[in-house]
C-alpha cells in the first residue's frame, strides 16, 4: 500500500515477489500488529518502541506504540542485536533494498518492469536505483560480459570485430566497403 517516507513523501508499492516464505513472515508480522496490538491498518510496518518510566523512576520498554521512527538508528540497532542472536553477520536495514535492486535486475526483462520495480523501490527516477544499487559484484560482472561476448557473436566465439568497426564507422556517418 502507501509508504510514508522522508519529507513527508509517500508512494504506493507492492510486495516485492521475494518468495511465499518471506511474505508469510510479513503476513504473519501484520496479523499480530493488528489482532494483538490493535493497530490499525495505517500503522506502520514497523512501529516504534513504546517506553513508560518503571518503577525505579527509569525509562524502559512497553511494547510497541503506532507511532512511526523518526531516525533509523534505533532501527540498525534492531537489526544488529537480531542479527547477533541469530549468529549471522550484521546487515544494516539499507542493505535489503540493495537486495531487492539486485533481484530486480535479475528478473526484469523489459524497462518498463524496471522502471515498476524502481518505483516500487520508491525511485522516482530510474535512474536512482541504478546509480545508488546498481552496483554489479565483480565476479557477477565477468560472468556476463564472457556470456555476452559468447551468445552474440556470429560463430559463438566472441563478438566480430570488423561487425564493430563497421558499426562504428556507420554512425559516424563514413561509408565502408563491405
């Protein structure tokens, strides 16, 4: 639905296809904000920590208010102690949308699936995805230019340098010969 982001933006996104057993944990997750804490269906995904004063006149947790956060660094905090709990190294919250690009990428075909799942992401240009996500791992980036190289070439051995030189020579506008 609408996602409210900084400077009071907001966006309409769907559930990325990441799989039935992530988005039944996110099922799940929104059942119980709603049915056990009674949050409404505007409360955010991930609400703030709601804090009383205990009974050592200290601050301390009480469950969670309907309020949204307003930095993100209670948010990695989260993330951080979640993660050591579970043994597995540290990802910041940030670097599930870097993930979410690369799936994008992966399974995109057309610009127009892109340019979807960029808004999705809440990109309001293309462009912003690709320049602040769109970073292509090093071994990743080998694999497909060698399967480029293999898969469009004439013989399947590799691009035709003379088909290149031509093309080029074409576009700037000097005749060839062959």
């Amino acid at each position: 639905r609408d996602v409210k982001t900084k400077f009071s933006k907001s966006f309409t996104t769907g559930f990325f296809p990441v799989g039935d057993e992530v988005r039944d944990i996110v099922v799940h997750w929104v059942e119980f904000l709603q049915s056990d804490l009674h949050m409404s269906s505007n409360a955010p995904l991930f609400p703030k920590t709601k804090m009383q004063l205990g009974s050592d006149h200290a601050f301390e947790t009480a469950g969670l208010s309907a309020e949204h956060w307003s930095t993100a660094a209670p948010i990695r905090k989260i993330f951080k102690a979640a993660f050591a709990v579970a043994d597995l190294p540290n990802y910041n919250p940030h670097s599930f949308r870097n993930t979410l690009a690369a799936v994008g990428e992966r399974l995109c075909q057309t610009a127009e699936e892109f340019k979807s799942w960029s808004q999705n992401l809440g990109h309001e240009g293309v462009l912003t995805t690709f320049y602040s996500y769109g970073e292509v791992q090093t071994v990743r980036q080998v694999e497909l230019i060698q399967g480029l190289g293999m898969s469009r070439g004439k013989t399947g051995q590799g691009v035709d340098a003379e088909e290149i030189a031509e093309a080029v020579l074409r576009r700037m506008g000097m005749q060839t010969n062959g």
